[in-house]
C-alpha cells in the first residue's frame, strides 16, 4: 500500500468532559485572536481534512455561539449523553460520517498547538502503513489525532457506555501502526491551569495572570480601627478565566 493515495478525509473532534477549576469551557478559553477550539479546528481545516465534524457536550451552546460563522465543511452535533462519557462522544461523531469516507481523523477540541503539517503528516503516514489504525507516539505515549479506517465506525458505535478509544486501539494491536513524533501537542489537551498556561506559552501567548481580590479591612476588637490586609488591586492586567488554585511550580516540559 505504499504507493496507494487517499483523498481527504473528514476529522472527528470531541469536546470533551467538563474540567474543574475553570469558569468557562475549556474549549472557549481564549488564544490568541480565538479560542482554544477556534484555533484546534482552524488547524484540520489548514490541514485540508474534507470535514470537521465537531461533537460538544458539557455547555455545547455556549461553546457554539463562541465560534462564530463557519464554513460549510464544519459541523457541530450535540451529544446529550456526555455525562457517559467519551464513548458516548465518539458514537456521536461517528453517526456523522460522510457516506464513502475511506477512514476517519479523531481528535480533541483541546488541542490548539497541534499543527496542521502534523495532521497532513499523520494521513500520508497512515496510507502508507497499510494498517487500519495509526497513533502518533512521542517519547513512548500514544496521543491524539489517530486515523482509523473506516470500519472501525461500526465497532465504535457497539462500545460500552463507558468504552474508550483506547479499548479499540488495543483490540486491535495487531492493524496498529505508530507513527514517532517529535511534536508534544499529541500528548497535550486542557486538565488544569497549568495544562492552559503551558500551551500559551509553547504558542508564544501571554499567560494571564491571578490577582485576588482586596481583603475587606479587618475591624480590631481594642481599638475598632481597621486594618488593611496585604492584599493590593490588579490595575490593567488580563483576567485569568480559571478559578484559584494552589499549584507547585511548574516543572519543565518539552517544548516542540
């Protein structure tokens, strides 16, 4: 199959869980000029994939009025069900295939650094494997994109309720190819603050920053004067729209 050639083909993007400690969807966090969806979807798009279909969960309308006009080839479909889980999403997407589609992309809607090139590069990598599954592997983990061969649909709509891509992946370990990345964006999607802060910067963003809130003044019991606390008002700096929470420092990461 190394010389076979492939048309495009459409790309599944799933929305995902709700993720704690943010005040709004991952997927409408801002970056850049967008979103975090805005700019994982423009990524397929750049990529030439023939279509986006985008499955949203947890707050789907308001991640929809988030995106604004999109183009023909990019679909949202709502998943009732996400409180199943990811399988429930996947057997979502795949109801929405295109008649004759050859084989399938699979990704997050939380992954704004994965680039275009990578996603073109793991189509042609998949054609000529000759297998009916690809993964990317950076430094020994599977990640995201995979590209399936589009019988894998049906056995995705007969997973269990709580089934997961990687039960099918293992299935079928033997029509498994890997294909070696040196790109951590296939590893990379939004758990955390942390998880946020760190894509903005791979991306060359400005991290937003945390200010608390003043204190209100503390009444003392002699006197009845007030006393300040440590405290101090942000002046002109960008909200971070994710709630407080104690984290250690960052430890380094591979960058791409």
């Amino acid at each position: 199959m190394s010389n076979a050639t492939m048309k495009p083909i459409p790309a599944i993007l799933v929305g995902g869980r709700e993720v704690r400690h943010l005040r709004v969807p991952k997927q409408i966090l801002p970056f850049g000029e967008t979103t975090v969806l805005g700019r994982t979807v423009q990524a397929y798009l750049d990529a030439g994939v023939s279509d986006v279909i985008l499955v949203l969960g947890y707050k789907a309308d308001l991640i929809e009025s988030t995106l604004g006009p999109l183009p023909p080839k990019v679909r949202i479909v709502k998943n009732p069900l996400f409180d199943e889980g990811m399988g429930s999403f996947l057997r979502t997407g795949v109801r929405e295939l295109p008649a004759g589609a050859e084989a399938f992309c699979l990704g997050l809607g939380d992954q704004p650094i994965l680039p275009a090139e990578l996603i073109r590069e793991l189509a042609a990598a998949y054609v000529e494997s000759g297998k009916k599954i690809l993964v990317p592997v950076y430094q020994g983990s599977l990640g995201l994109p995979a590209i399936l061969h589009a019988s894998m649909a049906e056995e995705i709509l007969s997973l269990p309720v709580k089934g997961e891509l990687w039960d099918l992946i293992l299935r079928h370990a033997d029509d498994l190819a890997d294909h070696p990345t040196g790109y951590t964006a296939v590893l990379r999607s939004i758990e955390d603050q942390d998880d946020y802060h760190e894509m903005l910067r791979l991306a060359g963003l400005p991290v937003p920053e945390y200010h608390p809130e003043p204190a209100e003044p503390e009444e003392t019991e002699e006197t009845g004067a007030t006393e300040e606390s440590g405290a101090t008002e942000a002046t002109g700096a960008a909200e971070d729209p994710i709630e407080p929470v104690e984290t250690p420092s960052e430890p380094g990461r591979a960058e791409e």
